[in-house]
C-alpha cells in the first residue's frame, strides 16, 4: 500500500486477490525484512504464537537485515489480512 491510497479500499482489493488466488484454508506465505539486531524479530514471530507455523530467518550478505518467513494455515483472507494490520504497527518492519 502506497502513502497517497486509501487504506479500506487496499484491503478491499488485496482480499478480493487473495480470494482468487489461493483455496481457503490454506498455507499463506508472510514474509518480512528488518534489520539485523532489532527486538522485531521476536515481535512478529509473537504474532503468530497461536498457530502451527514454519519460521525461517536469513541474514543479508553484509547481516544489516533479516529476511522472516513464517508459512502458516490460515482460514481466510480476512484472517491474513489481521495480521498484515498488526504488523503494520510494528516500526521498522518491511512487508513484502
């Protein structure tokens, strides 16, 4: 989502692509960059406490950043779409 679009109707959009791109349940793939040695890490992977999941962290070639992975079943795009809303308030974080 870019600075200048409406947040509502982002996510209107982005539950419409995810409705049509995937069956649901299904396995979601979030991935995320933060820099290396930040508290971030922990606050993310605090996010998906209640669900089996499958984590994965890479450093960058120089360890500046951090790449986090988190594959997990999840029931509906509005259930991703929660998530997405509560990392948005997590600084320092880029959501890919």
């Amino acid at each position: 989502m870019n600075s200048k679009e409406n947040p509502k109707k982002f996510y209107e959009r982005f539950r419409s692509q995810l409705q049509a791109s995937q069956e649901w349940p299904g396995l979601y793939m979030f991935k995320f960059i933060v820099k290396s040695k930040s508290d971030q890490v922990e606050k993310l992977k605090k996010l998906f406490d209640n669900f089996h999941k499958e984590v994965s962290l890479v450093n960058s070639s120089k360890n500046t950043f951090q790449s986090l992975t988190i594959k997990v079943q999840m029931v509906s795009p509005d259930e991703v779409i929660d998530i997405y809303k509560k990392v948005a308030k997590i600084n320092d974080v880029i959501i890919l």
